[in-house]
C-alpha cells in the first residue's frame, strides 16, 4: 500500500441507536471506526439491514449520528447546521439505487443534471445547455440526451446519469449506494468500468455500499465488513481472497467461490439466519452463526484490532489471551 495515502475522511466512535416498537432500541451502528483516503474506494459490504446506508447516510447529513464524530478534513460534519451545512453538500454527494426515485420525471435530464449547479448559483441558465453536455459525455451519453426524460431510458442510463448529476459540483466524496445493484450484469460491469476511470481522471474518493463482495473486491483499495451493525474486519480489497481471516467475512468469500473452491483450504458457509438487530446476544453477533465459536464470543463482543498494517478484524480467535 502507497506511504503516501492521505485520510479525508474519518469516524470515530461512530453508534447509531433507532427508537424500535415496546421501548426496545435497534443498535444499527455500533462503535464504527473507518477512515476514507484520498481517491481511494472504501466498500462497505454486508447482508441487507447491517447497518451500511444508515453509516453512509451521515456522510450526507441525511441522519446524524446517537454519538461519535465524522471529521471530514478535520471538521466533524455531523454538528454542522444552515451554510456550512449546506456547502458541505458539495463536498459529498451521494447515488442511490434507484435513481427514478430522486428524480422529478416531469424535469428533462438538461433540468436534472444542472439542478444542484442551479441551486448553488454556479451557472447561468444560459449555460445550462453547453454544462449539461460535458458532463453527459462524462458519463458516455451522448449531449442529445439532454432533451430526453428519465423514463425515456435505460437503468444503465439513468444511473450514469444519477452519477453525471453528482459529480457536477465536482465534490470530493461520492457516496454510491447499492449504485448498481439494480442493474445487469453486463451493465453494471460497464457503469463499474465507467466510475473506475472517473476515480483515475478525477481522483474521487468513493464508498461503495454492496451486498454483493465479489463485486466490492473489484473496485474496492479498503473493504469494511459489517455484521449486524458491528466492524467485523477491515482490509485492503487486493487482500479479501487470500488474507481475510473473519469467520464471516470467509463465509461470504465461500458463497461468491462455492462454484470453483479450492479444496485445500476450508471455506466456511454460514448455515442459519442471522438474529434479529432487536435482539442481539450478549457477546459477539456472530456467534450463533460461527462454526469457531467459544465460550467467551457468549460473553464478550470482541474488539476490532490490527492484525497488520491496513487489516484489523475483530474475533476472539485472534485476539491475544482469548482461549
Ligand atoms: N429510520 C429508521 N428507523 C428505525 N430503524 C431503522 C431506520 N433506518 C434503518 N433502520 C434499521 O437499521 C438497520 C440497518 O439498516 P440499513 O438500511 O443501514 O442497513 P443496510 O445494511 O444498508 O441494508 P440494505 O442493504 O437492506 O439497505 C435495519 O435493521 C433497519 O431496519
């Protein structure tokens, strides 16, 4: 890993606690710790309701953290109100899974793309047309496409446009979450390639929210795995296949590898369903699920530690005086 990496980004403590049904309370994030670095992609991977969007939705002040800190370039975003607040939107943008839904269908993608320049005052409306064009072909569009509505394409379409519209202020951070789940597997491969080459143009810092880790080895340098709104392991991407050493993070790695394992070293599967969030045992959250589980996994929830430089995990089998 490059000497030279520069963080931009980093949560610290970071827990986020949701009011649940009979006074009961989900723990959605507990205790996150991750940094972001310059032009670097950080996949946050996982099983739905882990707690990926809820900590990603912070980045963009959708929601604000039960307690912790954000520092982006060393300012916590999560205590920022009215202008700062709204210049921060600049900084970090956000692409979500279905972009229909944040789009005004009756708004052409000329209106769509150069709404937040618009709104903070970057262009003139005569400039729409000519600014509209550049970033579609960005994005590979053709600039005809300007005139066009979003239900005049394809989801492959609408997502490079969702992307066009994000990086028209040129932020820092874009958040993609679930960006391309929804898609083909042909299309998602080209919008993937598509945000690959704009990280190299533009130096981007991404986070890549994903269920699906084969996908996140792909185009992620820093990969965090989420259990049950817990850290389980963090490592570099390059690393997944032959250093991940977190009974959970092997078991996703055995279902994308099931097809062509190599026998000679075991892969984990997970056989049951993962608890409820509501109802976390005491001890680790994985443990119901862990083939390696033991007597203190029941009673303690083990700390994330660094294992080596860029790889932390935390699991009893490889924390120091735990057997
Ligand atoms: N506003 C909210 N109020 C109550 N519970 C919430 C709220 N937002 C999220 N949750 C709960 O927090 C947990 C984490 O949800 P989150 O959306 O972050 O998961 P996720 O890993 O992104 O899953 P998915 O991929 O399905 O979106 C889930 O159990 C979810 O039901």
């Amino acid at each position: 890993m490059s000497e030279k990496r520069e963080v931009i980004l980093e949560a610290k403590h970071v827990t986020r606690r949701f009011a649940a049904s009979h006074g009961r309370t989900l723990l959605a994030n507990n205790d996150i710790n991750l940094k972001m670095y310059k032009g670097e992609t950080l996949g946050l991977v996982g099983e739905s309701g882990c707690g990926k969007s809820t900590f990603m939705r912070f980045l963009v002040s959708l929601d604000t953290p039960s307690e912790g800190e954000i520092l982006y370039r060393g300012t916590d975003i999560t205590k920022l109100k009215g202008e700062e607040l709204r210049n921060n939107r600049q900084n970090i943008q956000m692409v979500f899974q279905d972009p229909t839904l944040s789009f005004n269908p009756k708004m052409n993608i000329r209106d769509i793309v150069c709404e937040p320049l618009m709104n903070f005052k970057k262009i003139k409306k005569s400039e729409k047309d000519a600014v509209c064009r550049k970033l579609l072909e960005m994005v590979e569009l053709p600039g005809d496409f300007a005139d066009r509505y979003p239900h005049n394409m394809s989801g492959g379409q609408r997502q490079r446009v969702a992307i066009a519209r994000a990086l028209a202020l040129e932020p820092e951070i874009v958040v993609l979450d679930e960006a391309t789940s929804a898609l083909d597997v042909s299309v998602q491969k080209t919008v993937i390639e598509l945000i690959t080459k704009l990280q190299r143009e533009k130096n981007i810092t991404f986070g890549f929210i994903c269920h699906d880790i084969a996908l996140v080895q792909l185009v992620a340098h820093q990969v965090a795995v989420m259990y049950l709104g817990n850290l389980v392991e963090v490592l570099p991407g390059k690393d997944l296949d032959m250093k991940a050493m977190h009974p959970y993070t092997r078991a996703l790695m055995g279902a994308v590898f099931d097809i062509n394992m190599d026998f000679s070293k075991p892969i984990e599967s997970i056989e049951s369903e993962a608890p409820s969030p509501l109802d976390l045992p005491q001890g680790c959250p994985f443990q119901g699920r862990c083939e390696h589980c033991m007597d203190i996994c029941k009673k303690e929830n083990p700390k994330l530690v660094e294992v080596e430089d860029g790889h932390s995990v935390a699991c009893h089998l490889f924390q120091k005086g735990s057997k």
